[in-house]
C-alpha cells in the first residue's frame, strides 16, 4: 500500500507468532518503534482490535475509510 515509510514500525502477527487481539503484539510493536504503547496509535477494521489496544494503554482508530485515517494521521495545523 506504500505506507511502510510513513511509519516507525510495521508488524506482522504471522512474523511474531502471535495474533491481534493478543496484547504482545502491541507491545511488541510500540517497543519496535521505540514508544511506550501510549505514544502509539493503532488502527485497524476490527473494533475487538482496537479495544485490545486501548487496553494496553495506545490511541485507536477504529477504521472505516481512508478519510478517516489521512485526517488521524495528519500534521496539526501549527
């Protein structure tokens, strides 16, 4: 999708051995990007993923539209 630059960590689950909702894969992806998980923002389609998330303490967005993530992850207005 070419959006792997525009991020600090991507990471697979198939790669950790571990599946969403699992919370190590989100600490293992907020300790890849060299985050605590509260500096984090996770986004997926699935709401029981995002919840797992929150869970650990990251922002989530609950995906619907690719408007809705561009707005998420754009630069605040300075």
């Amino acid at each position: 999708m070419g959006l792997a630059e525009a991020f600090d960590a991507v990471v697979s689950s198939a790669r950790i051995g571990v599946a969403k909702p699992d919370p190590h894969v989100f600490t293992t992806a907020a300790g890849r990007a060299g985050a605590e998980p509260r500096r984090c923002l996770f986004v997926d389609d699935s709401l029981g993923n995002v919840t797992a998330a929150r869970a650990v303490g990251m922002a989530g967005l609950h995906y619907r539209n690719i408007g809705q993530l561009r707005e998420a992850v754009a630069p605040l207005p300075g």
